[in-house]
C-alpha cells in the first residue's frame, strides 16, 4: 500500500513542483482514501484521484490599479477551478500578500471534499490576489476590486462559478466585487455569496463558519457524552471565523481565553466575555486595529507578541487564522497541558506532524475541510435563496446549518470509526470523495 501511495505522490509532485501547500494537501487525502479505492472494484484502475488533484482550469490575471498617490500598483489574481462534478466550481476568494498558485491550489482541492461533504451541490473551486488590504483606504480597495472583477466577471457565472469571502475579502469587498459585476453584464444575479442583507445575502452567513465549528466540535463531544459548558477555549485569529466561533462558544457556557492575529495573541484570564467580544469586534472590523488595542480597555488581559496561543492550558483549540498555524511542537505544548481537542476553524492550521501527534494521542481532532464547511454551507443555502427570490429566517438558516454539520459528523462516523478512537480525517477523506468520485464516474472521462 505505501508503495502504490507513493508512487502517486511521485507523479503528483513531477506535475507541480515548488507548491509545497497543495502537496501537502494532496498527500493527506491520498494517504487515507487510496487504501480504500483499492478494495472498491468501482474505483480502482479509473484513476480518479489522479483527474481530482488535475484542476479542470487555472486563470491567472495582471491587476492594475492606481493607489491614493496616484501611483500604479500591479498585483496578481488567481482563480482555481478545480472540479464541477457535482455543481458549478465554489469557494471563497483570499486577498493576502502570501497568496500564490501552491495555496490557492490547496485550498482549491480541500475546498471539492469540503463541499461535497455539505450535501449540497457546489464543486470546487478557490482564487485571489497576493493585494494586501492592511492599511489600505477605503477606495484604494474599492479600485482594486474593480480592476480585479473586470478580469474575473469573464470566468464566473451564477451557474458556472460563484466566488465567495475567506482571508482579507469580507463584506467591503464582496459589496466592491458585486457592484463591478452588475455593471459589467448588467444583469443582478447570485454570482458571489456572503452579499449584505438588503442585496441576496443570506441572514447567519456572517456567522455561519465559526457557528459550525462550534457546532461540529459539539457534536465531537457529545459523542464522548461531554458538552462545552465550563470548558476552557483557546482560539487563534481575530477575523470572521475567529469571531464567530468564540460567540458561540460563550453562548454555550465556555470560556474563551484568548484571540490573537499576525502580531500576537492576547490572554483574559478572566474569560472574553459577549461584551468584550463585541470590542474586538469593533477594533477589528470597523477600526480594523491590531488586537493588542484590546489592553486599552481591559489592562488586566495580557498580549504575547509574536506568539501563538497553543501555549495556554485548555480543554479545547480552536484554529481560526491560516494554515500551518499549529505545528508539531504546539501539538505537544496543547497535549502536555491536557488539551482534549482540536476543531479546525481554518483550513489546514495543522502541519502534518501536529496531525500525527493528535492521532497517535487519540485526541478528538476535527480536520477543517469537516469542520469549517458551515461557511460554504450558508453559501450554499444563499444561493437556494438567490434562486427561489425569496429569504429564510434566521431561525430557518441557523437550525439548518446545524443539521448540516450534524450530518457531516455523522458521515465522519460513517468512514472514519475506528476501534476505540474515530479517525475524522478519513472519515471526512473518504466521504467527500465517494460522492463526488461518483459522480466523475457518471460522467465519463472529460
Ligand atoms: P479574516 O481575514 O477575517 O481573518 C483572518 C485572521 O487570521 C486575522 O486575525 C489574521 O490576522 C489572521 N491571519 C491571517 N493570516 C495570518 C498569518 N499568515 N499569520 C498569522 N495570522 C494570520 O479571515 P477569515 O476569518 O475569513 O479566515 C480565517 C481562516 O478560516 C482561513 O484559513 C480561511 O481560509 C478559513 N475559512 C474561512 C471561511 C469563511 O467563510 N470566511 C470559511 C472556511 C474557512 P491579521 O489581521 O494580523 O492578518
Ligand atoms: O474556505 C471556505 O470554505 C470559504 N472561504 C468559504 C467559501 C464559500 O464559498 O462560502
């Protein structure tokens, strides 16, 4: 089995070289769903996992654009569309000075599994710019966006690809990247999720990733017959998913100690609570403010420059900022202090040898491509929205975002128990790829 497995790692990486991320991503999902395609007659010899790790198709484009100086600025967008087995490609766009092919490639082929295993039918898909929004004006972002949707709006469609939000595009820029849009086919349409209330956007999708990890983790552990109340929560990031993840873990009784962001992490002891949340909130989204600004109205909280915040003692992590955040010597620092378990907020914070120590120390560990797949979810059901012209309550979107990531823990079961300990990286491995194999199948080879 090894052998076979690297021998298609080897054939992979001949064909992308220099794109450690996406092989990194490509290894994990090889790892666990090659041993079971050589025992299903249906799979085996139809080289499937060779077509998925292939991206149906690669844009890349210049974007010019002139800064508040007067200056012309050049940046790079990507958009990766990755496989439209089962729907049109979905995924968020990332605007982040670290973008490049190798990470929107990874986050293009988690991104087939993920949605896959929402039930839904969105294929997949990722793109972006290496432009970097941080101390950027208002209408330098809006002229980006611009000059970006004018190359982009040729390759995307409410039936062909719809782009989304993750790293650095939140509301503002969903609103720019909208407007650019409509103007350019003259024609309003659900070509992007994540859009504000008043113009198809769905009620809880702001919330929706960090409600369904939350969510998932839950159900985690419920299944050891345990729940949230009274546990101690450490979560990375201070962005969209970071948020929202901490909201509902305060609303379910535990306590979150800390948040952080590319400069540090902050640690309240005393636990932060909704109203001091809502202060991050406001540094971060509408100041948009480093989060040690924090300590200016809570001096007894404490900031850790340039550190991560796996080193405080906790029952429960939460990753909510990038991948590779969490690498194997913070694996050992979180078991040390008797961490229980990890839910991926992000989407690859783990390195594989972090991963190795979770499993090997039969930690619950939830890999993101399960756990953060709320977000894509609601889009999902924005979309089912944008097409009835019609809009659910925020009772309706939010209990069925929790039937969602029920039913993702439960098809995590379905492939992933095994005796003594559930194996969630093969379950949602092999889940998400049996349906969309399938579907491949269907179709023929194209
Ligand atoms: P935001 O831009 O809202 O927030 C990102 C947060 O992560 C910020 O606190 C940011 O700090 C921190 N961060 C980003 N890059 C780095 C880095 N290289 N090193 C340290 N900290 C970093 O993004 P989101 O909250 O939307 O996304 C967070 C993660 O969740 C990403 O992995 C994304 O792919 C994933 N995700 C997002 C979904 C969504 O719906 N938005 C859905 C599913 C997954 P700073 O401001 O200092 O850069
Ligand atoms: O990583 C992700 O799932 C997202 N950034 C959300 C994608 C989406 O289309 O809502």
């Amino acid at each position: 089995m090894d052998k076979i497995i690297k021998q298609f790692l080897a054939e992979v990486n001949q064909r992308n070289q220099n794109e450690p991320e996406f092989m990194q991503a490509v290894t994990e999902v090889a790892e666990t769903v090659i041993p079971y395609i050589v025992k299903k007659d249906i799979y085996y010899g139809q080289n499937i996992l060779l077509r998925m790790v292939e991206p149906e198709r690669v844009v890349s484009f210049r974007v010019a654009w002139i800064n508040d100086k007067e200056e012309i600025e050049v940046n790079r967008g990507y958009r990766i569309e990755m496989n439209s087995a089962i729907g049109p490609y979905k995924g968020g766009l990332r605007f982040h000075p670290s973008v490049n092919l190798s990470i929107l490639k990874f986050l293009a082929f988690e991104q087939i599994f993920k949605n896959s295993l929402t039930t839904l039918p969105m294929g997949g898909g990722k793109g972006g710019s290496d432009f970097d929004p941080k101390g950027k004006t208002d209408t330098e972002v809006m002229r980006f966006c611009q000059s970006f949707m004018t190359e982009l709006f040729r390759h995307i469609g409410p039936n062909r690809d719809i782009p989304a939000g993750d790293i650095g595009v939140g509301s503002r820029e969903i609103g720019y990247l909208f407007g650019q849009y409509k103007r350019l086919k003259n024609e309003f349409t659900g070509v992007l999720t994540g859009k504000g209330i008043s113009w198809g956007g769905s009620l809880i999708r702001p919330e929706a990733t960090g409600y369904g990890v939350v969510y998932f983790i839950q159900k985690m552990l419920e299944h050891q017959g345990e729940g949230f109340k009274g546990k101690k929560v450490v979560i990375s990031g201070s962005g969209n998913v970071a948020q929202y993840a901490a909201e509902k873990v305060i609303q379910l009784g535990g306590t979150v100690l800390t948040l952080s962001d590319s400069s540090g992490y902050i640690y309240d002891k005393a636990g932060i609570d909704q109203e001091k949340l809502s202060h991050i909130m406001e540094l971060k989204n509408k100041r948009r403010a480093r989060v040690n600004v924090y300590l200016k109205k809570y001096p007894k909280a404490e900031f850790f420059q340039n550190s991560k915040p796996w080193e405080v003692a906790c029952d429960i992590a939460i990753p909510c900022a990038t991948q590779n955040e969490l690498e194997e010597k913070d694996a050992d620092l979180l078991i040390k202090n008797n961490c229980r378990c990890v839910g991926e907020g992000a989407n690859m914070p783990s390195s594989p040898g972090a991963i190795n120590r979770f499993t090997m120390h039969k930690i619950l560990y939830a890999p993101g491509k399960a756990s953060n797949a709320g977000g894509v979810a609601v889009s999902g059901l924005e979309m089912a929205q944008n097409s009835l012209r019609y809009n659910w309550t925020r009772e309706e979107v939010d209990d069925k975002l929790k039937s969602i990531m029920g039913d993702i823990h439960q098809s995590c079961l379905d492939y992933g128990k095994e005796k003594n300990y559930v194996n969630y990286v093969k379950g949602a491995n092999i889940a998400g790829f049996v349906k969309v194999a399938d579907a491949m199948l269907a179709q023929g080879v194209v």
